[in-house]
C-alpha cells in the first residue's frame, strides 16, 4: 500500500507500543501475547487503510489511541464470540441453503440437547450389553416408512451419491441421460462427481428425449450402473420425454446392472394440496423397480444434513463394506436429530413438530393476521417506518419445486429517512439479523419462514431501527 502524507498516518504507533499497553494487556491475560500481536497487526493495518483512501482525515493524539484501543477491542470480540449465530429469515425461502436449509423443531432440539450433552448408547447395544451399529438408530425408521429392506445414512446426498457409485460401479460404466447430468449448488455438477468415484460416465439420449432404446444401446460389458437423477432444480418442459421407472428396471434386471435413482429433495409429504407439483416419494421409487435411492435430510425431509441410501439389501451390503462408508458416516449430533424427524414421520406428527412442513402447509390467511398483528402493534410509537400488508409469493427452495411458489402476504416497508438497501442493511445487521428481501423501493417480510415465537422480537427490532 502506498505511503500517504496524512498527519494521522505518521502519528501511527508501533505495534509492540500498542501490544504494551493496559487495553492490550487485559485482553493478552485472556489469551496470548502471539494472538493479541496478531489483532493489533489488523487493526493498523485496516487503520493504514482508512487513511490511504481519506488522506485529509485527521485525529488529535488521543483520538487516534482512542480509536485503535476502541478498534483492538472489536477485533478481539469478532474472534472471541461465534460467528455462527441465529438470524431471523423474513425472505420467504422454506429451504434457505445460505442459511442453513431446514431448521429443527423443539422435540428434535431436546433430543439434540440430551444426546450433545451427555454420554449416549451410540454404538452401543443396550439389550446384549455389547458394541452396537450407529446404522439401526436411522435405519431401522427408513426402512419402516418407505417399506424397504435395508438403509443407511451419510453425511449428505453428494456423500451419498459418491459412495454408491465408487462402490458399486467403480472401474465401470455408468449410464445416465443427457438430460439429467445437472449441476445443483455450488458448482457441484454430477459428472464430476462420477469421475471422482471412479466410474466412467457413459452419456445416453439428448437433452429434452431420452428413450428406452437409447438405454439399450448404452449398455456394453463394461456397463456397472445405470443413474437416473431427478432434476430438482430446474424443469425442462415442452418437446420432451424418458422411459418409467418400470421400463428402466426391466431393462436393468434384464442385464442383471443396479439402477438407481437420486431423487435430491427427499420428500416425504403430499404437496398437492399446496397446489405444487409433487416431487417423488422415495417409497414410489423403490416400488416401481428402482434397486436403490437416495436423497437428502435436510431438505424437504426436514431432518438434519444427511444423505440418506435406501433399498436393496445385496447393494446396500457393498455399500456398507466401502471402507469410505466411515469417512461420511453421520455423526451422533445430526443422527440424533434426523431420528426426531424421522419418529415424526412414523407417528404421523410431522405437521406439529417439523418446521418446514408447518411452513409449506401454512394458508395465506394465518400469515395475514401476523402481518396484521406487527403492523397494529407498531402503529401507536413514533416511526419512519410506513407498513402495508401485501399479497406476494414465498418458495419452498433447498433446489426443489422449480418455477412454483406458495401464495402469502408479505409486510412491505419504507422509511422516510433512508433508502430501501439501507433499511435492508439495518435489517441484516440488527440483533438477531433479520435477512428480508428488497423490491425496488421498498423492503419484503414474509412471515412465512418466521417462526411465531420471533413476530415480537421483529416487532422490537423494527420499533428500533425505525427511530
């Protein structure tokens, strides 16, 4: 960085000057000297910074050691206190990857609680009185409600997608359509990931049609697997077409070759009665001939990050052997919340103790009175803030339900003192942060993905920023 000729930046101390004094000695008692050298190094170094873009910016002396020790003081509590924190979405996206996907009801949260703060009988066999598999806990609940001989989890679907196909189809071929070889969030695109497991990808079809015959033709002596994978975050419509699961499966058993199916989303609800068009139940795919699935937990599931293997006993067994199936084996703190989810599931309760499915399945009308509600209760105090109640439109997101939405009403806001980014910025940088959506002029809050207990302390966050 250029040298300015700022009369602040020559009056710049010395480092070790800084490292000397009280405020640095309070916080090296706390820590360590190496560590508190480190901050003050950032501190000047931000410090040089300021005064190279203002070089007219001038402190008298004290100011400026003011402003260092002031500034010393909120470094050191940027990286003393996490920075993982709760926020408010107000975006109206169920499934917000940027901010954690689904979150987890309070009967999951104590289990979650009690099994974190405690020992537990993880990979221990209660009954025998002898070393247990962590593989029955989640397990043993799939393969009840989807009806299937074996399951297992790992720790996320790339996980899971990677491990069939290293174990199952590595050294080989692995058919998949033209038209699925999708990339979902953050680059991760499926034809990389058949490359790393060690499979060779064998393209089939084009991009809107893929028929049976393509399939057929595909098939040499080196076809291991054959992947079909449903295009959660994206819909081509129009000129297009692909062989049933049904057909699929005959053509495989016929060649004797697994197909398996990544469904992503993993949805285990109905989701026409939201007037959204249906994803696929793992349980179907397992029923038309499928010899494998796999999918998320954390998604529409509404569970916990997992990926989770479902189906065929013979390919599962393979899977289990994988010594890579340690390496992404869940741990005890997302199994203990996946098992939650899943009990609700089993017991028909997903609709009371799982968020998203409360959210999803949320009308229009209860979001309106909400709305109604944090507008009356902000009406009597003095505000820059104007509030109307709007229809709008909030998505199920997570890369599932593409091009569709769920009707809401939205809380639109102004404010007479800054503009709508600057509101936004207030909004996100509050505490908790409340993350809203902007639309030209004005500010969004949907309160569909806020949760009920939260409408006061938004209601307080907004009396505050707008004074």
């Amino acid at each position: 960085m250029a040298r300015t000729s700022s009369p602040a930046y020559r009056r710049i101390p010395a480092v070790d000057r800084i490292v000397d004094t009280p405020g640095a000695a309070a916080l090296i008692s706390r820590t360590s000297r190496p560590f508190v050298t480190f901050l003050v190094r950032r501190v000047l170094e931000n410090l040089r910074r300021e005064l190279a873009e203002n070089p007219e910016k001038e402190w008298p002396a004290p100011t400026l050691e003011d402003h260092i020790q002031q500034a010393l003081q909120q470094e050191f509590r940027s990286w003393a206190c996490p920075t993982l924190k709760k926020v408010i979405n107000a975006t109206g996206v169920v499934l917000h990857t940027n901010l954690g996907r689904a979150p987890v009801g309070e009967t999951a949260r104590r289990q979650l609680a009690e099994v974190a703060s405690n020992y537990s009988n993880l990979e221990f066999d209660l009954g025998r009185g002898s070393r247990g598999k962590r593989d029955v806990i989640a397990g043993r609940l799939l393969e009840t409600i989807l009806n299937c001989p074996r399951a297992l989890v790992v720790n996320n679907n790339a996980a899971a997608v990677f491990l069939i196909l290293n174990s199952l189809a590595e050294g080989g071929e692995v058919l998949i359509s033209r038209g699925e070889m999708i990339e979902i969030g953050d680059s991760f695109r499926v034809p990389d990931i058949l490359r790393k497991s060690g499979a060779r990808l064998k393209e089939v079809g084009t991009t809107n049609k893929t028929h049976l015959s393509d399939y057929r033709r595909g098939f040499s002596d080196e076809t291991r697997l054959v992947l079909r994978v449903h295009p959660s975050n994206f819909k081509i419509s129009g000129f297009t077409s692909k062989p049933s699961l049904q057909e699929l499966s005959a053509l495989c058993a016929s060649r004797s070759v697994p197909l398996v199916e990544d469904l992503g989303s993993g949805c285990l609800i109905d989701l026409e009665a939201e007037r959204i068009e249906p994803e696929p139940h793992p349980r179907e795919s397992l029923s038309r001939g499928a010899d494998l699935v796999c999918f998320s937990g954390d998604k529409l599931l509404g569970g916990s990050q997992a990926g989770i293997i479902a189906g065929s006993s013979r390919y599962l067994q393979r899977i289990r052997q994988n010594p890579l199936f340690r390496a992404l084996r869940l741990d005890k703190l997302a199994l203990a919340v996946l098992e939650s989810t899943l009990i609700a599931y089993l017991t028909r309760r997903e609709e009371l103790e799982i968020p998203v499915v409360q959210m999803i399945r949320m009308d229009a009308g209860r979001l309106k009175k909400r709305a109604d509600d944090l507008v009356a209760r902000l009406s009597g105090l003095r505000t820059d803030l104007t509030m109307e109640v709007v229809e709008g439109a909030s998505v199920i997101g997570g890369g599932s339900t593409p091009s569709q939405s769920l009707p809401s009403r939205l809380l639109r806001l102004r404010s007479s003192a800054t503009s709508a980014a600057g509101l936004e910025a207030m909004l996100r940088q509050s505490d908790p942060p409340v993350l809203a959506r902007l639309d030209r002029d004005a500010v969004l809050l949907d309160l569909r993905t806020v949760f009920p207990a939260d409408d006061a302390r938004l209601a307080d966050i907004l009396s505050r920023i707008g004074r």
